[in-house]
C-alpha cells in the first residue's frame, strides 16, 4: 500500500509541475488556462516527437489529436440549417439562419478558421459552435471554408482555396441561393485565418473581374508577417500559453515548405538581416514596430535585425515576402483599397503587434479600423467561447465582435 500511496503523490507532483506556468497577474482563470494549455503542449510535443521518429508530420499527430474534437454530427436546429457545399472546387458548411422572413435578405460571413494552416477545421467543435451562435446571433449566413492545410497543401494552396472560395461566393448565383444581401457580407477569420482573410480581403478589392466586394473585414487575432520574431509582443509573450513564439515559427515553415531545421535562425531574424539587400530593406519599413506601436506596448523592448544574414534562407522561403502570406507587407496604394476593419488584439498574445502594425498601417491609408484590444486576453481566448473550459474574456470578446458585425454589417 505504502510504494502505491508514494507513487501516487510522486506521479501527482509530477503532473502539477508539467501544468504549473507562471502566469501574468493580469491572466484571469490562470489554473483553467494552465490546464488548458498542458494538453495543447502535450499533443504538441507528442507531435513533435513523432516526427523526429519520421513517424509523422511536424504537426501529425496534434492534427489526429485535433480532429478528435471534430462535430460528428449535423446539429442543425430550429434557428438554424447547416448544409454541406463547395464553392469553387473548395468544400464548405454553411450555417443559415432560419429566423425572419424567407424573402427577407440576410447579412454573409465567409468564415476562415485558425490553425497555424496546418491544422483545425470548420467541423472542429469551437469553430462549429461558434459559427452557429454567429448566424443565429446576426441573423445571418456564415460560410466556413475548409481550406487544405499542411503539409497536404503548401503556401500558396490555402491562399488560394479561400481566394477561389471567396470569389465564387461573391456572385449574384450563390449569393441570391442563400438569400445574402450582397451589399452585407464580409470576411472574417482568427489567428492563420485572420491572415487568409486579410490577404483576400486585400486581392478582393483591387480584383476587377470581382465586381462585389467585402464591406467590411473583421480579423481576430491574426499573423500577418513572418520576418520579425522579436517585436516586443513576440519577446513578452515568448512563453505565455497557449501560443508560444517558436510555435509560430514552426507554423511558419510548415506552410512555407521549409525545414524544421531553419527554426533557430528564424527565431534569430536571420531572415530580415540588415545585409539582405533592398527587398528586405524595405519590408522592414512595413513592420517597423518603433515607429507603427503606440510607445505603451513598445515598452523597453530593443528592435533585432542582425547584420549579416544568410541570403539562401530567402530563396529557401520566398513567401515570407509574398503579400499574400505576409499582408502587412502590402503597399499603402493596396490598403487604401480595403474595407473597414475590426482587428482583435490579446494582450499576452506573440501575436498582438502583428495586429497593432496592421491596424496603423490601414489607418494611415484612410481605412477606418476598430480596434479591440484586451488586457487579460491570451491567443485563441475567442475560441474559448462555448462549452465546459470557457472562459470569461473568450465569451466577452465573442459578445464585442458579435456586437461590431451588428452595428457594422
């Protein structure tokens, strides 16, 4: 009794220490976040185990362990029809409102959800449940794309399964099969969705053969540049869950094809060397955080661009400048073309400067932007919305965009 009792508390101590992060004091529900983040971080490792075995795919198994959480069955309801379709060659679930007036014309979303391009789905439960709440909530259709991810397609297939996707639905056909007013719909998406969506967003409206444009562009939480791994976000937030800085790098490569094996350097900002020539130079005016972050997140953070660099790391990566995987990267002429934003922005999150840049880049090109940012908000905090291990900044910040595409669109 007495070596099970002493292994029960050495296997209890064990586990707290693997679940235990300090966290900021300003983090709410820190122990739900804790434990939250240790079975991401376990199905991570797991994963990347498994490749270093050549087992798997960097991200293999997270992406088994993911579509574990996937809706196994249509939960349509009395408010709201959810259907199968493609549009463009890209499959789709559609969640249509039932509620109003059959003639009476409805706002749209094409929805992109998140995943680093490599993993998630529009089956996955939070997006599922969040894009039902979203189309009963605004009486709405909202049309969640199920873009290929990696590594079964590379950068620049998610691109352009969501630009297909996009502009197929943006036609007076499927737009009047689902009774969506044409002058109401807009692209939305979080996290490497908020990316596609920004990109589309930016492709859509310069494109002429697309006559009917998005009004509006709401991105949670989105990356949008892959040449600067040391803003002061990225340096704050390097280990704070759920989303850890050289997880977005790995995500980084595995959409661009590279190797694992360039983890470090990115990290390092190789990349964006101060050697590296023009194109670099002047992609690094376009993330400039001293002078496009309010001083207040700038804090005492120093810029990291190392003199020399490798310039066969560029060759390897060419879509690290490409606009369409990296959109704050677009020129000003570009963004005065967009519709108006709502960009969501987490304090602990690697990510917020991505979203804090993008948003005085759009400003200074005359688009109107509404910023929301959250103090206690961490990565993925939306997606925490529903069910048992919600929490209280996912369901506020879920209820402030619901509230913006209402008094927007």
């Amino acid at each position: 009794m007495r070596p099970i009792l002493i292994a029960t508390i050495l296997l209890s101590i064990a586990a707290a220490y693997y679940i235990y992060i300090p966290l900021p004091s300003t983090l709410t529900e820190p122990w739900k976040l804790m434990y939250t983040d240790a079975m991401i971080r376990s199905s991570m490792q797991l994963s990347f185990l498994a490749h270093d075995f050549g087992l798997t795919s960097p991200f293999g198994f997270l992406k088994y362990f993911s579509s574990l959480m996937d809706v196994k069955s249509n939960l349509s309801s009395s408010s709201v029809r959810i259907t199968e379709a493609s549009f463009g060659g890209v499959e789709a679930l559609v969640f249509e409102s039932t509620a109003g007036q059959e003639k009476t014309l409805k706002r749209g979303v094409v929805y992109l959800h998140g995943g680093g391009w490599t993993v998630g789905s529009a089956k996955m439960e939070a997006y599922y449940l969040q894009c039902m709440e979203m189309a009963k909530q605004l009486d709405a259709v909202v049309l969640s794309v199920e873009y290929r991810l990696a590594p079964d397609g590379r950068f620049p297939d998610q691109y352009n399964d969501v630009f297909q996707a996009s502009k197929h639905i943006l036609t007076t056909e499927v737009l009047s099969r689902y009774s969506i007013d044409p002058k109401r719909v807009a692209v939305s998406g979080d996290s490497a969705g908020g990316n596609l969506a920004a990109a589309v967003a930016q492709q859509i409206s310069v494109d002429s053969s697309v006559p009917i444009k998005f009004k509006l562009q709401a991105l949670i939480y989105p990356v949008l540049q892959g040449l600067d791994f040391n803003t002061p976000s990225y340096q704050q937030n390097a280990f704070t869950p759920i989303l850890y800085r050289p997880l977005v790098a790995r995500f980084w490569l595995e959409y661009l094809n590279g190797k694992q094996i360039l983890l470090s350097a990115m990290l390092a900002n190789i990349q964006s060397a101060q050697d590296q020539g023009p194109k670099i130079e002047a992609a690094r005016a376009k993330i400039d955080w001293t002078r496009l972050l309010p001083v207040a997140f700038q804090k005492s953070y120093k810029p990291v661009f190392p003199l020399y660099g490798d310039p066969k790391l560029l060759e390897k990566l060419p879509g690290l400048l490409d606009v369409r995987a990296a959109p704050l990267l677009a020129e000003s002429e570009v963004l005065k073309a967009v519709p108006p934003a709502y960009i969501m922005t987490c304090e602990h999150d690697v990510l917020r400067d991505d979203g804090l840049m993008y948003a005085t880049r759009l400003q200074q090109a005359g688009v109107h932007v509404t910023l929301d940012h959250y103090e206690d908000g961490f990565h993925g905090c939306l997606s925490f919305a529903f069910g048992p291990l919600s929490f209280e900044v996912g369901r506020r910040s879920f209820g402030n965009y619901i509230q913006w595409l209402k008094d927007n669109l």
